[in-house]
C-alpha cells in the first residue's frame, strides 16, 4: 500500500511544532521507508512527530516517528521509540 492523506491528522499544533497522528495498514518498516511521508513535504517541518500505528489489521505496531528532513519534496522520517508499554 501507500501513505493515506485520509489517516493523517494533527492532534496538537503549537509554536511552529505539530503532532501528527497516522494509523496504516501497511508494516512499520514500509511506513518508515523512503519516500513514504513525501505526500506531506508542504504540511511538515523537520522535527515535527508522527504517532503512527502501523499494521492495524493484523499486529498493532505503534511508533513514535520524527521528521528528519525535507528535501525538495523528500520526506526521511526516523523512529524515536516504540509507543508500546
């Protein structure tokens, strides 16, 4: 699959910095891959987080992700830490 327009959302906005919220079907490793985020390149800035929640249909696997950088229209993400208890 590919990135969701649809099941992305800001849950927090603050001082030039947002909090994103996705939830993906695709794993976690296809949601941390290259190019994935690039959809977003005009909404993001680099440092901004994404809750993501990925493989929703078979394994939950929630990620906290930051925006690494943004290169013309390129978006790398890392991961911060598993949101899992």
């Amino acid at each position: 699959m590919s990135f969701m327009s649809k099941d992305f959302s800001v849950m927090a906005y603050a001082n030039g910095f947002t909090l994103w919220n996705y939830t993906s079907s695709d794993s976690l490793d296809t949601v941390k891959g290259a190019n994935y985020f690039d959809d977003i390149a005009p909404f993001a800035r680099v440092g901004d987080m994404i809750l993501t929640i990925a493989d929703n249909q078979t394994t939950i696997s929630p990620a906290i992700l930051a925006v690494t950088s943004i290169a013309d229209g390129a978006v790398s993400v890392s991961e911060l830490g598993s949101a899992a208890a």
